[in-house]
C-alpha cells in the first residue's frame, strides 16, 4: 500500500512526480494538523497513495507555490499534476469521499 514521508522545498518535485501524492502542508503547533495526521496516516495504508508531509515552519517555498494560506492544506497529485486541493481539517470519511472522487 501507500506510506508517508517528510518532504521538503528540496524534494517536493521529485516526491510529488510519480504516481498518486497527497500532500499535506502541516505545522507542529496546528491542532487541526495534529488532528488529520493519524487519519492520513491510516489513508496512506489502505490506499496506493504516498502522503507527503511539508512543514510549513521549515519549508518557506513550496506553499508560497500552492497558494497555500491556511493549514491544514491538502494537495492531490498524480503523477506531478495537481488534482484538487482543500483546506482544514476532514473526517476520514470526508477524505476517503473526496479521495474517491479524484481517484478516478
């Protein structure tokens, strides 16, 4: 199945390239992050999907490139392209529908 990393400004091209990435731009001191991570975490092992996770504390530029203005920030990749993006924290069911809908 799927697994999480920890990508950076360094790595995120080459993490998001290939196949189904769910980023999730994130910070240590985000309750609503806190809150998703072990949801993601359980998507990451039921699903062909790789979970990139970005601190935005430590990684200045790449959600500078996503438009990102509040976390939790999910964006969704395949194969280097961007699918669909969402802010704030979800159920995992809502996750696993919107997943589902992209996922096609």
């Amino acid at each position: 199945m799927g697994q999480v990393i920890n990508a950076s400004d360094e790595t995120f091209d080459e993490v998001t390239r290939t196949g189904w990435v769910l980023v999730d731009f994130w910070a240590p001191w985000c309750g609503p992050c806190k809150m998703i991570a072990p949801i993601l975490e359980q998507i990451a092992s039921e699903r062909e999907i790789t979970v990139a996770k970005v601190n935005t504390d430590e990684n200045r530029n790449t959600p500078g490139r996503f438009g990102v203005r509040g976390i939790p920030t999910l964006v969704l990749f395949n194969e280097g392209q961007v699918v669909d993006q969402r802010t704030g924290a979800s159920s995992k069911s809502n996750l696993d529908e919107w997943l589902g809908k992209n996922m096609t």
